[in-house]
C-alpha cells in the first residue's frame, strides 16, 4: 500500500489544482484527484513533442496564415557557399 502524505499550499494554489481536477474530468470523463493532477502537471516536463500532436485545432484560414509566414521566411534564406 501507498503511504500518504500532506503538504500544505496556498489557498490560491488549492483552488487552481482544482480547476485543473475539473478540466481534466470533462476531457477524461472520470474523476481526478488532486494527487493525479500533481502526477500530470510533473510528468508534463518529461513529454515529447509528438505526444502533443493534435491538441492544436486550427481552421483553414488560421492554418494558410502560418503556411503564408513560412513561405515567406523561406524565401528570404541565403544558401551559404
């Protein structure tokens, strides 16, 4: 068995793990503990990149606007001879 702990935090710092907790209840449709949260916001250091693919939506027009930003800084670049 998992020996508990307490630790003590802010009031402030209370109440935002718990608005986490209730975000992370409507994406994962269960409950959360506070613990779980801690766990997450920890393991979220250590993630990849490709783990994040996805969480990004975007429209059509958003995505032209970042595909016209990167032509145009492509064509700006100089070969190096």
């Amino acid at each position: 068995m998992t020996k508990m702990i307490s630790i003590k935090v802010r009031e402030e710092t209370y109440r935002r793990l718990n608005e986490l907790a209730g975000k992370l209840r409507a994406e994962l449709k269960r409950p959360v503990s506070i613990d779980e949260v801690i766990n997450i916001l920890l393991g979220r250091a250590r993630r990849r990149v490709s783990e994040f693919a996805g969480a990004w939506e975007m429209d059509d027009e958003e995505a032209e606007e970042i595909l016209k930003a990167i032509r145009s800084v492509r064509a700006r670049w100089r070969l190096q001879k």
